[in-house]
C-alpha cells in the first residue's frame, strides 16, 4: 500500500478529528505535498460541509405526545405497587422505592437514551451517509467523466481524462474510452493524455497491446515517439516490437531514428539488469 | 524631371495599392446572439492565422496573399508525399475580385466554390477553405469579440491569437504558435514553436501544450496553483519554485514495478530513452498543466 493510498484511508477519520496528533501531522504534510490527495480531501470536505448544512429535524410533537402517554401509564400502573419488601436504609430506601423517584429516575434514563441515541444515531447515520454519498460521488463523477469523453470540445474531452486519471482501478468501461481515444480522437494532446492515462494500467497485457497496437493510427510523430518510449520501459520483449514498427511505411525521419537510437541502447547494462 | 519622378511614383503606388486591394477579401459574419460567445472553426487551412479582438459584436474575416511559402514537411526529409498533393503551377480557377461593371443589375446566386466563405449558426462561424491546389495561399486575419471559442488547423503557416478569452484549440502542422495574453483552455500542438502568455486560468478548462520538435516558451500567472506536467529530451527551465518538483514514470508494469518517487537510485539509472516525466506543483499545486515536446526546450516563466 503506497502513502497515498494510506491517507486516503485516513481522511475521513482525519475530517472528524479522530486521529492522533502524529498522523494528523504525517497527513496534514501529506496534503500539502500530494495535489491528488489535496484534491480528493477537498472534495470529501466539501461533501462533509454540505452534510453540516443539511438540518437535523426536530422531534415530532407525536413522539412527544407517545412518550407523555407511556410516562402517564407507567404512573397509573405503578402507584398501585406496594414494596415487597423493606431494606434497612430506613426512610431513604423507602424514598428511594417511592414512586416519584422511581419514575422520575426511569424518565431520566429514558430522556438519556433518547439524546444519546440521538447524538451518536446521527454520528453512526452521518458517517454512513458519507461513505454512501462517496460512493454516489464516485459513480456520478464516472457517469461525468464517460460523457465528457464523449463532447465535441476538445478541452472536454482532455478535463475528462485528467479526472479519469485519479482512478486506481479505471473499470473496463473508461479503460475502453480511453483506448478509444488513444486510436481515434482527433486532437493530438488528447490522444496523448489517454496514453498517459493507460499507463498505469500497463501490467494488464491487453492494455499494452491496445497502446501498441495504436502506433499505426497516429498521425502525430510526437505521438508515435510517445508510443516507443512506452514499449521500451513497459513491454517484456522491445527489440522485436521496435523492428517491427521500424519498418512501417512512410514513417516520420525523426521516429524512424529515435526507434534506431532506442535500438542501441537498449543493449545497456541498466536494460539487461532490469531484464 | 524631378517633378515627373514623382509623378511615376505616386502613379505606381496608385497601381499598385490598387492591385492588392483587389486580392484582399474581407467577411463581415453577424452573430446570431452577440450577447453570447462566440466560436470560430477553421479547418485544414494552407497559410497563416491572426486572431484579433474588437468590440464588435461581429467576426470580420480578412484574407490575402500568403507573404511566405508554404512548406509543407510532414515527414522529415520526404516533403509533400502523403496524402497533400503539390500546388500546381497554373491554377485551375481564376482568382480576384469580379469586375463590378460585369455584375451591374445581377443577384449573386451562388459565391466561388474555392474561394475562403464563412457561415455561421447558432454562433459558431465556420470558415471554409477551398480545397489544397484549388487556389493560392492566404493568409487571415480574425476580429472577435473577446469571449471567442477558436478551433483552428493550419498546414504551413503560423498561428497567433491575441487576447482571446474562451476554449482555445490550435494545431498547426509546422507553423509556430504564438498566444499573447489569451485566458481559459488552450489546447496547442505544432511541429514548430510554441510561445504562449497565459493572463488567466479557469478551474476545469484545461492547458496542454505539445510539439514535436520546437521550443514551448510559456508565461504563466505568477499565483497561479496548478501542477506541470513536463517532458523533454531537451532542457527545461522555469523562474517558479522548482524545490518541489518530482521525477514520475506513470506505467508501472510488473517489469519495471518500482516507484522512482521512492528509489532514487533509480533515477539516476533512468536512461533518457525512456519516459519520464517532471512534476512540478507551483504554489502549492493544483490542475494539472501538460506541457511536452520530443526535442526542444522548455522554459516556464512567471508572469505578472
């Protein structure tokens, strides 16, 4: 588990002040130094905020009403009771057994049930509610994101895989979209954005292959330079590949080198080590 | 003689402004809500583009002559073999203005297939291009109003857009671009340079730069929080605060699984072949700013 990971664990504890005062340090510096962390922790803050704003009802004069008239049968029925025995406290346990107290003590604990049910209810239900409304954040910023994918802006388009980028694991849904707008869409920085965004997921073999696979559909040598750094750093065999794509017609003189220079010097010591 | 010298020379110059005003074409285009911002698209155009702001609530398009050639080298040392064929050296289609005494009580039916026109809907003017080979390079030039969407292509020829405030999307396939003083998204990419003052970000309109081999030279605004995304094979300069900056690979395979964020001896092994990118939050951090050239510098300065 990375640190990110492990503050992201943290911040919800963190936003109800339940952490100890050195990992309320360690994430505090964390957030100031990781912009994704700072990000996701403001947008918790914000829903957190929202949740202060929204008012607690107030209880119903029916629960009033309902709770007066068990308080008023209670009475009937236990001023009638006699104690079945005497304890020798003398007059304070007979006081202490008298019905006044006896009823005024089971109010009093029901009055504390009742608030304490009320603190920590609304305690439990809010941080249910949280996690809850976390999780429908996430799924309406994927809904977001996937129809934003789908816009005619560019700038769209482009916002849109920079949020999908803050996904640990994508979904096959956005790893689709984003292999499609690696092949086809029609803006260069786009296209280099989903690559980017792909990456991550470069232990999944058909993710690679997707990313291979694209080269011929670039239209951008930048692009296509992009795509042969990537398979010299993330694929098991990049000699092969290389040759391969070295052949491809009408390539861009500048990529046909940087394939050649790429060629050379994957036969450093740093290559086979890592090999 | 003196006197005829300069009677000859004001006759020529006479001629000649009259010859080239004949060659310039200006469009006036209204808008359909001039209360609303307005876009402009031009595609797969061949010459340069200059964008300009007015108070107008119209776009005025001027088109003349390209001062320059056209190179169009899309592949290195093979120029002009894809699918773009080579201007040819006698034009199919007669170009210039028509004479005025031949139109005298006659309604314009239809305008010149391969001439530049623009039509506009709903607020987004389109300017259309005769076909490649169709007729001689121009070069335009764009008045808008300030909040204007631009979404421009160019082969050859420069781009340069001044105090635009909207979505900005430019590629121009070999030519430089220059923004000056332009706020919202910009999205850029170019075979050439890119030099960019940005006045003003907006949160959620992103900026990326791109190039393949030319210099990226962006001013930013100096408070500006926001993380760069940067990567070269060239070098890399900024004014901002580089104390924080952070050597990332993004693909983590099983292979190469480990995280140069924690292994530094691993970046010094890093070979410069493979990808690498530097991470720089400036104030702190904030959107991400991608910025990426194969082989030329990039330099970040700070601006006002």
């Amino acid at each position: 588990m990375n640190a990110c990971e492990k503050i992201k664990q943290l911040m919800i504890p963190h936003l109800l002040g339940e952490t100890q005062s050195l990992h309320h340090h360690q994430i505090e510096n964390h957030l100031r130094e990781c912009p994704r962390c700072h990000e996701e922790f403001t947008q918790i803050s914000r829903v957190w905020n929202k949740l202060a704003d929204v008012q607690v009802p107030a209880p119903s004069t029916s629960l009033a009403n309902s709770f007066h008239s068990v308080l008023t049968q209670y009475q009937r029925s236990h001023w009638e009771i006699k104690p079945t025995r005497s304890l020798p406290l003398g007059s304070l346990s007979s006081l202490w057994f008298s019905p006044v107290w006896r009823v005024a003590a089971a109010a009093v604990m029901i009055i504390i049930t009742f608030f304490s049910g009320l603190y920590f209810g609304n305690a439990f239900s809010s941080r249910a509610q949280l996690a809850q409304l976390q999780s429908e954040l996430d799924d309406t910023r994927r809904l977001a994101i996937m129809s934003l994918m789908k816009q005619s802006s560019s700038s769209d388009r482009l916002q849109a895989i920079y949020w999908s980028e803050q996904w640990q694991e994508s979904g096959d849904d956005m790893q689709n979209a984003l292999e499609q707008a690696l092949r086809y869409d029609p803006n260069t920085n786009v296209r280099l954005a989903a690559l980017r965004a792909l990456q991550p997921l470069a232990h999944q073999a058909q993710v690679r292959h997707a990313i291979v696979t694209s080269f011929d559909q670039q239209t951008s040598p930048l692009m296509q330079i992009e795509i042969i750094d990537f398979i010299c750093m993330a694929e098991d065999a990049p000699e092969k590949i290389l040759l391969q794509l070295k052949e491809t017609p009408r390539l861009h003189t500048g990529v046909r080198q940087h394939i050649e220079w790429n060629l050379k010097n994957l036969k450093t010591p740093f290559h086979s080590k890592e090999n | 003689m003196k006197t005829l010298f300069k009677i000859h020379a004001f006759l020529l110059l006479l001629f000649t402004s009259a010859v080239i005003s004949q060659d310039i074409d200006t469009l006036t285009v209204n808008l359909s809500d001039p209360a609303k911002p307005a876009a402009i698209k031009a595609d797969f155009f061949i010459g340069s583009i200059s964008v300009k702001t007015h108070a107008h609530n119209y776009v005025m398009i001027i088109s003349r002559p390209s001062d320059k050639k056209m190179e169009l080298n899309l592949l290195g040392d093979h120029p002009i073999e894809l699918e773009l064929p080579s201007l040819p050296d006698k034009l199919f289609f007669k170009e210039g203005k028509t004479d005025p005494k031949k139109i005298e009580g006659l309604t314009q039916i239809q305008p010149a297939r391969f001439a530049i026109s623009a039509n506009e809907e709903e607020n987004t003017v389109e300017i259309n291009v005769p076909p490649i080979g169709m007729s001689k390079n121009r070069d335009i030039e764009i008045w808008t109003p300030v909040k204007t969407s631009l979404n421009l292509k160019s082969f050859g020829g420069d781009v340069n857009v001044n105090d635009i405030d909207g979505e900005i999307e430019i590629e121009a396939f070999g030519g430089n671009i220059t923004l000056n003083s332009v706020s919202g998204a910009v999205i850029a990419n170019t075979q050439g340079d890119i030099n960019g003052t940005i006045k003003n970000v907006t949160s959620g309109k992103p900026l990326s730069f791109s190039s393949f081999n030319g210099e990226i030279d962006i001013t930013l605004p100096r408070q500006i929080n926001a993380t760069l995304d940067l990567k070269s094979h060239g070098e890399i300069y900024t004014d901002f605060d580089a104390g924080k900056r952070r050597v990332t690979r993004k693909a983590k395979s099983e292979k190469v699984g480990f995280d140069l964020e924690e292994d530094q001896e691993k970046i010094i092994e890093l070979q410069e072949s493979q990808e690498r990118i530097i991470e720089l939050p400036l104030n702190g951090g904030g959107e991400k700013i991608s910025i990426t050239t194969f082989s030329g510098n990039i330099y970040i300065r700070k601006g006002k």
